[in-house]
C-alpha cells in the first residue's frame, strides 16, 4: 500500500499542478451576454495579436466630442484565425464599427462580437453568428 502512495500522490500532486490552471480561465462569466452594445465610427489605436486573446483598442466619441477609450477582448488567434483574422486586419486610425458585450467589472471594456471596417468588411469573434443586436448600424 505504502508503495502506491509513493507512485499515485506524486502523480496527483503533478497532475494538478498542470492541469490547475486550464480550470482558471473565466469564459464569458466577466461579460453581460444579454447586454450587446454597437459602437459606430470607433478610431482603432492599438490591435495586438497576441494569446490568450487578441486585443482592440478603440477610441469614441459622443456627441459632445468627448473621447473615450476602449478595449475589446476577442478569442485567441488561432481561433480566429479560420475566420479571416490576421495580424494586419485592423490598423491604428482604421474607422469600425464594434458590436461587443460589456464587462461587468470594467467601464469601456467588452468582448467582441462582430468587427465591421468602413468598407464593410467584417471579422466575426467566433463562427456562430449574432446571438443579437440591440442596435444596428
């Protein structure tokens, strides 16, 4: 019996090690799925292309010509890669339209649904469509 322990709680302690932070990953929990926003006429500043997930930011502005600054979390690359995103689809300067779902911890801050350049080329976050729109552009 003592020997198993000596092989199985090792192989335990490894596993859990490994594996642990796979567990941690907060899906959409962070973000209202039932509130999707439409940002039009959003100034891309910065887009990075990097894991665990690809990175927008975006300036707006209101009516009143305030700005404001944004961040958009869509999946990683290699998930949205097949959809036709690369590392050069967004440019600073580039005028979108953003469909994102808000966070629920951060002001400005969402997951993207949908992507749409001036010229109306749109990158998707993920293949299964709009869950919905509160407002179209």
């Amino acid at each position: 019996m003592k020997n198993r322990l000596r092989i199985i709680l090792p192989l335990l302690v490894g596993l859990a090690t490994f594996c642990g932070p796979g567990f941690a990953h907060h899906g959409s929990a962070s973000y209202k799925t039932d509130k999707l926003v439409v940002l039009k006429q959003a100034t891309v500043t910065k887009y990075l292309w990097i894991n665990p997930h690809a990175m927008l930011l975006f300036d707006v502005k209101d009516d009143d010509g305030n700005v404001s600054h944004w961040t958009g979390e869509a999946d990683s690359p290699s998930a949205v890669r097949p959809l036709g995103w690369t590392r050069n689809s967004f440019q600073p300067g580039d005028v979108i339209t953003v469909q994102l779902y808000l966070s629920k911890f951060e002001s400005n801050v969402g997951r993207v649904e949908k992507i749409v350049l001036a010229n109306g080329v749109t990158f998707m976050d993920s293949p299964r469509g709009d869950r919905g729109v509160l407002s179209r552009y």
